[in-house]
C-alpha cells in the first residue's frame, strides 16, 4: 500500500529540531497563512502584507488523496448572482491563445480536476489553494477562488507589475473591468502551472514552516541570524519573502502572457510592457529573466525596450 503524501516530506534532509518546530504543540498556534501575521504587524517586511491585500487568506495545502468527486477536468462553481459576469470573464480570458490553451489543458485533463469558485470573500482578489497531491507527488487537484468584484481594484506594483500595468492614468488607454478581471484570473492559473512543474514535498515543506519562521521571528527582534531560522530557511530554500517572491511572479508571467496576445498592437502592448518593466526594474530586478522571456516571444519581434 502506497505511503500518504504528507510522508514525501521525510526525503528532505531536516534536523531533529527543524521537526520539533514542525510538529510541537506549542508552536501550532495559528494556522493561517504567514501573510495574515504580517497583515496584523505593520512593522514585520511589508512585502508579505502586499501580497495578502490582493490575495487574501486562504488554506494553501491539502494532501489528501483524492476523492470520488475528483473525476478530472474544470468544475464551476459559481453561484447564481455572479454567473453572468463570471461568463464575461471567462469569454475575455478565452479570447486568447494563452487563455485558450491552458483552458483546454485542463478541460481534458482525466488526471486533475481544477475548481473555479467565485466568492464575495476578498471580492477585488483571487486566490489558490486547496492543492492535492496523489502518493507519487503529482499535483492532481487545485481550487482558484475568485473575488466577485474580481473587475475593480488594481494591485500594488511589488507583487503584481503586471496587473498594476493596468492601473488607468492620463496617457493609457481605458481597460475595461472585464480584461482587469482576466489578468488576474491568468494569475491564478499560473500559480497552478507552476505548482504543478514543482517540487511537491517542497511547497508543502515551504506551506508548513512559513508560518513558523515568523512566528520566531516576530518574537525574537526580528533577527535573521536567529540560527533556527538559517536552518529553516535553508530547508526551505529560501526565506519567506524569497518564496512569496518567486511565487507571485510566476503568476504575473502568465498573466503578462495573456496581455501579450490580448492587445497585438505593438504601440499600446508597448506601453503596458514599459510600466511592467519599470516596476519590475524597481522592485524585481532578481526576476527579470522570466518577463524578458514573454516580452521577446511577441509574434512581431518587438521587444518594446526589454
């Protein structure tokens, strides 16, 4: 009989008191998301905050196995009130080649079954979770909550510089609520594309002691050099920052994608790749290979300043 998920995580190397701090009572004292400590303490690095403003807080993991109702393939479940905007949504998201094919990737996936749920939860954001991994460490199962204002608000430039390309100003043109709101829904796909290529015994490492590596840090001065949090972090393979970084801009590629083919002109996808650059110049500059990437795959060869 196969082993469950949660047993993957013995194959990473983790010290005696690295997995007292996993699994001792004592420190379980939340189980929300790092983001929300830092949402209540203004003072901890305000990057986590900027991304919980735009996501929310939402269960990350679940390694069950699956289950019986998880028979592959996109399950909506949308409710009635937000069925007609969520159809314009998903007609602007599939008005692409980037949204087409990932659509039709997971329509006609038997092995993973991918949820849609609109909520009035965090209405302005969106959110992935609820990832389910079988016994080899194949992603098989994942939920992308939408916000059912997911066409208002645009998120900040450090996380988001794509989204945020959208932010309207004197010189850009009007984009309506109906592309803002497939942007972020590229987001969150690419949250899932990516989870999925990873390293599944590694994120639910990650999802686990984030948290803890606040905690501590919070309560300790906020010291870095704390030597267990050098040794969680390097279980980890990065601080929680790191990993908050590397994650949400992996989303934005793919939401730069959909923009990409969204708007074939050159002159206006320019102006939108221009503020994207500038941001990511400004907060990002560790990432800019994955953006430069997008920006020289367009079909006409124009690089727009990358």
């Amino acid at each position: 009989m196969s082993q469950p998920t949660t047993s993957r995580l013995a194959s990473i190397s983790i010290s005696l008191p690295l997995l007292l701090l996993i699994f001792a009572p004592t420190l379980l004292t939340s189980s929300r998301p790092a983001a929300a400590t830092a949402e209540r303490t203004p003072l901890f690095d305000a990057r986590p905050f900027l991304v919980s403003e735009y996501h929310g807080v939402t269960p990350l993991v679940d390694s069950e196995k699956r289950s019986a109702s998880d028979q592959g393939g996109i399950r909506e479940q949308i409710p009635e009130k937000y069925l007609a905007r969520y159809q314009q949504w998903k007609k602007e998201f599939l008005s692409t080649e980037t949204g087409r094919l990932q659509w039709d990737y997971y329509t006609n996936n038997p092995n993973f079954t991918l949820t849609l749920v609109v909520s009035r939860d965090n209405p302005e954001g969106g959110t992935t979770g609820n990832y389910k991994w079988n016994e080899d460490g194949k992603l098989i199962a994942a939920t992308i909550t939408l916000g059912c204002r997911l066409y208002a608000g645009v998120p900040n430039p450090v996380y988001f510089p794509v989204m945020n390309s959208l932010l309207p100003n004197d010189t850009a043109r009007k984009i309506d609520g109906e592309t803002l709101a497939a942007t972020k829904m590229a987001h969150e796909f690419g949250h899932v594309n990516r989870t999925a290529k990873g390293d599944s015994t590694l994120y639910q490492l990650q999802s686990q002691l984030m948290p803890k590596y606040n905690q501590i840090f919070l309560s300790n001065g906020r010291d870095a050099e704390d030597p267990r949090l050098v040794e969680m972090a390097k279980a980890m393979r990065g601080t929680p920052v790191e990993i908050w970084e590397d994650r949400e801009y992996w989303g934005e590629t793919n939401a730069m994608l959909y923009l990409r083919d969204r708007f074939a002109e050159d002159g206006f996808r320019c102006q939108l790749f221009t503020r994207i650059k500038r941001s990511v110049d400004l907060y990002a500059p560790g990432y800019e290979a994955r953006f430069v990437d997008v920006a020289h795959s367009t079909t006409s060869g124009r690089q727009c300043g990358w």
